[in-house]
C-alpha cells in the first residue's frame, strides 16, 4: 500500500491532466494522511477537473486535512481559499476556529458563505460575534449560513440574536427571526410575538410566524388564531398552528377547512391564475394540519373535503394519517358516492391505513 500511495503522490505531477485527476481520485480511496500536503497543492492545478477531484479526496481523508486546508484559508489566490472553504464547510473542527472567523471577513462571498457553514460545524460560542454582523451580509447565501450557524450554536448565541430583534436593518431582524426558529428555544417565543404584532415589515412577521411554528410552543396558539384572521398572513397562521399541534386550534383548522368566516380573507397572489389565490393555500395547509394534530372531531370535516377539488389530496393524506379511526366513515362515504374521482381518493386513503383493496 505504502508503494501504491507514493505512486499516486508522484502521478500528481503529471503533465497529463486525466492522470492527475484519476491519482487524486485513488489518493482519496486509500485515505492515508501521507497524501494530504501533496492533495492540497493540486487546488491551484489549473484543470478543474484535477481540482474537484482533490476536494473530493480530502473530504474523503477528513480531520487529517483540516490543518493544512486551514492555512489556505490566507492563501493570496482567492480560488484556493474558495476551495479549502468549501472543504472546512464539511469538516472542520475547533482547531481551525480563528482562521474560519477571519475568513468570514473575506472580501470573496463564497469563502465568507463557506466559512460560515464551518463555523456551524464547529459550534463555540466565541463565533457568534462574528457572525451575527453577517446576517447583514450584501450577499443571502451568507446571511443564511450565519443565521444557520448562530441557530447550531444555540444557548450561546440566544442573547445576541435577540437583540438583533430590534436592529434598525430589516434584513437582520429577517435573519434573527430565522435563527431564533431554528433554535427552537421557549425564550424566544414571547420576543417572537412581540415581532409579529409590532414589526413594520412584512416579510419579518411572516418569519416570525415560521418560526412560532417551529417551535411549537402553546403560548403561541391564542397568538396565532388571532392571525389567521389578517389576509396575507392567514395561510402562514393556519400551517404554525397545525405545526404546534395543540388541540385548541382545531375548532379553528375546521372552520377554515369548511370556509367559516371566508368572506373578504382572500387576496391574489401575484402571477397566478385568478381561480387560485392564498385562501386556497390556506384551504390546504389547514387539512395538513388536521392530519398532523389527528383530533377525531375533524375527520366528518377532513371526509366533506374530499368532495372538493382543491381540497381532495391534502384531505385525503390528512385522513390516512388517523389510521383505524378514518376507515368508518371512509367505507361509509364510499357506499355512497358515484364521483369515480372521489371514490379513487377515497380507496387510496383506506389503503394507506391498511385497509385491503379486496373487501373494498
């Protein structure tokens, strides 16, 4: 082995680019860490192909790399700290903290996005100074990562992303709000309402809502049916809710599902046909989240659904959740129904629960 590991090392050198590549490729099969300083040269080869293959191999070789991809990151040639970025995302490791944290000043954005992936990897809390000014980032691929990174932190990053709450830049309270879901910490569900009802943009209480959804606290659910009263917000109300899971919420899943107080909610939504608008949306995602609480009461509602048409799949899926309980009142409304697409669902739906096709 120690012959064919030198044999591909020194095949890294030659001039034809297709034997590079295929010396990179088995430099990776044997993992050995003899190969890592030679793999890591190849990422200023000048074929890309030869470059993908030696990322590949470090990847495959893993905390061995991590060092010496590490120091690439101050490499004077952008492409190269691009590439080491891209591998420390997957790999990295504590040792290779700072240079991560001074990568995500990097004037290159996919070096900026990739450190700050690594940086989630790696979880200390020492980051989280440097990246929550990154949820302000010109470029989205970066906020995002920085907003993934803070939520893997967790406990640590909580107070900073709190604050950011009230940042006077919308895109870092869009951001915060993101993170803070992710977390799925109960801190943050009272400084997440406080958004949702009080927040001037749009787009940040509609974030808010995920995140309540998210997290999945029952303090938010009075919060929220308020909500699915607000055209616009309605369709992101009614899925937290269903999300959430609490039973409280199902008279109101029920009455959304039936068109109770539909009247005036309804806006359209820009491009789509006008037969489609968020009521529609709303009509769905209610179902999905009947099926997901699997209150007993909703399945004479979840069975009326399946005689309409934009509501007959969620419906269905809905119902196939419940199991036993939903075969009854399938079998009954199959004994009785002629409509050859409803029949359909309805067989489908009984399939999913167990039901054989043949006593159908």
């Amino acid at each position: 082995m120690a012959d064919a590991i030198a044999e591909q090392i020194a095949a890294l050198k030659d001039e034809d680019w297709a034997i590079r590549e295929e010396a990179a490729t088995m430099l990776g099969t044997f993992r050995d860490p003899r190969a890592v300083v030679p793999l890591v040269s190849m990422l200023r080869d000048r074929d890309r192909a030869v470059r993908d293959a030696a990322i590949g191999a470090l990847l495959a070789i893993g905390e061995p790399a991590v060092l010496p991809l590490g120091a690439c990151l101050s490499d004077p040639v952008l492409t190269v700290q691009e590439l080491a970025s891209s591998v420390l995302a997957t790999i990295a490791d504590a040792r290779v903290l700072t240079q991560l944290m001074v990568a995500l000043t990097s004037p290159d954005w996919i070096v900026r996005m990739h450190a700050a992936k690594a940086l989630g990897r790696i979880r200390d809390p020492e980051a989280v100074g440097v990246l929550v000014p990154r949820l302000q980032d010109s470029v989205k691929a970066v906020r995002e990562e920085a907003s993934s990174a803070l939520a893997a932190i967790g406990e640590a990053a909580l107070s900073s992303l709190l604050s950011a709450l009230t940042h006077a830049e919308w895109l870092v309270r869009l951001h915060a709000v993101e993170a803070l879901g992710k977390t799925g910490s109960p801190e943050a569900v009272a400084p997440l309402l406080s958004v949702l009802f009080n927040d001037q943009d749009r787009a940040v209480r509609e974030d808010a809502i995920r995140a309540l959804g998210q997290i999945g606290d029952a303090r938010a659910v009075e919060f929220l049916i308020t909500v699915t009263k607000e055209p616009g917000l309605r369709p992101l109300a009614v899925e937290a809710l269903g999300r959430i899971g609490d039973r409280r919420a199902v008279p109101v899943l029920i009455n959304v599902l039936e068109g109770v107080d539909r009247a005036g909610l309804s806006r359209p939504i820009d491009s789509w046909d006008d037969h489609w608008n968020e009521e529609i949306i709303t009509l769905g995602v209610a179902a999905k989240g009947l099926g997901v609480i699997r209150d007993e009461t909703a399945i004479p509602a979840l069975i009326r659904a399946l005689r309409h048409t934009m509501t007959r799949t969620d419906a269905a899926d809905a119902l196939a959740r419940f199991g036993d309980q939903a075969i009854a009142p399938l079998l009954a409304l199959l004994a009785q129904e002629s409509d050859d697409n409803i029949r359909y669902h309805v067989k489908e739906t009984l399939a999913k629960v167990g039901w054989r096709a043949g006593r159908i």
